[in-house]
C-alpha cells in the first residue's frame, strides 16, 4: 500500500522561485518598466491625435487672418506643438508625457490649451495699424520690425485691418486637448491591459 504524502518534483524550484518576494519584485519591476514605457508611447501618441483632429470652439477672425488659409483650429499651432509632444520613464511605476516646450519664458502650450485673455496694449493697436498700412500699399514690408515683421511672414494672405476701437482684449479659446487625451477611456483600457499583462508575466516568472 502506498503511503500518502507530497512528491516534491522539480516544479517546486520554479513555484519557490515565483513566490519569493525579493525576486518578485525585481521581476515586477523589470516588467513594469518595460510595460510604464510602452503606455507613455501610447499616451504620447493620444496627445498628438487630439492636436491633429481634435474638434473645438472656431477660429474668430484675427486668428483665421493670422493662418489663412488654414481655418481648422490648432492647425498652426499644431504644427509647433505636434513635435513637442514627448514623454519620458521616471521610475517603473511613473511616466510622464507632455510638452516642455516654451519660447522665451512664455508657455505657448498652456496659453492654448488654458486659453487666455490678453488686454490690448496701445503699442499693440498701433502695431496692427501698421500692418494695415502695409497690406494696403500706404507703407513698406521694410517698416515693419520684430513682431510686426514675424506676423506678416505668418499671414500667407497679407490682408492685414486695424483693430477696432471696441476691441480692448484678445481672447484665445480653452482647447484641452491634453485634458481631453488623458481622458480618453479606450487609452484607459490600453493602460489597464499593458500593466495587468505586465504582472501576470511577473507573476509567472518572466523577466
């Protein structure tokens, strides 16, 4: 008669090994590093769709004179954020993914996405009347300097007007496209499927 008891094969090596909590843990965390760089990607990734055909508020009318002939919203400032869209692995548990871009201490990331409201200054009228003049043959292109000069190389169409005397502020319109990304529930169930995978191979011994 056989007497009872437990064989102990050499699968017991392999289930002492996955239980071990010092090796689980560097497995996990092997694993997990892996799994935190591949979600960055895809929330990387997120970001960009959003800039690229995310829907919002239109243009007004300064804004489309600015970027004609493009009229969809953040079409050209999609064009300086699209690249600026990074993201980097800070521990196995932690990434980060955004923009660090900004140009001379302003963020133009921020102002966009915030949206902003900025007061028109009598320097600023008076820049957009000489941008009028310009567009209309009473002054030359060689008058125009710094900012007047960049935004008449931006302006494709070279129709410039002054601002009218009831415009006392410029207003750009919130555009979360990030807030709306990382919101965005089928990155959710990518996220949740990349770490759960992630674990289940720590779990099993994978490293």
């Amino acid at each position: 008669m056989a007497k009872p008891g437990i064989k102990l094969d050499k699968n017991w090596k392999r289930f002492e090994r996955m239980i071990d909590p010092r090796k689980f843990d560097a497995r996990a965390r092997t694993q997990m590093r892996r799994a935190t760089g591949v979600v960055a990607l895809h929330v990387q990734k997120e970001i960009r769709e959003e800039i690229r055909g995310g829907r919002y508020k239109a243009n007004a009318d300064l804004t489309l004179t600015l970027k004609a002939p493009q009229t969809r919203p953040l079409a050209h400032t999609g064009r300086l954020l699209f690249p600026a869209v990074t993201h980097k692995v800070i521990d196995p548990f932690t990434a980060w993914a955004g923009i660090k871009a900004t140009n001379k201490g302003y963020n133009v990331a921020r102002a966009v996405h915030d949206g902003k409201r900025i007061p028109v200054s009598r320097k600023m009228r008076g820049m957009f009347a000489l941008l009028a003049q310009v567009s209309m043959g009473r002054r030359k292109v060689g008058d125009l300097k710094g900012r007047a000069r960049a935004l008449w190389r931006m302006n494709k169409s070279k129709k410039w007007y002054p601002l009218k005397a009831s415009t006392t502020e410029i207003v750009i319109p919130p555009r979360p496209f990030m807030q709306r990304a990382f919101a965005s529930k089928p990155l959710h169930r990518r996220v949740n499927r990349i770490w759960t995978q992630a674990m289940q191979a720590a779990l099993v011994g994978r490293r």
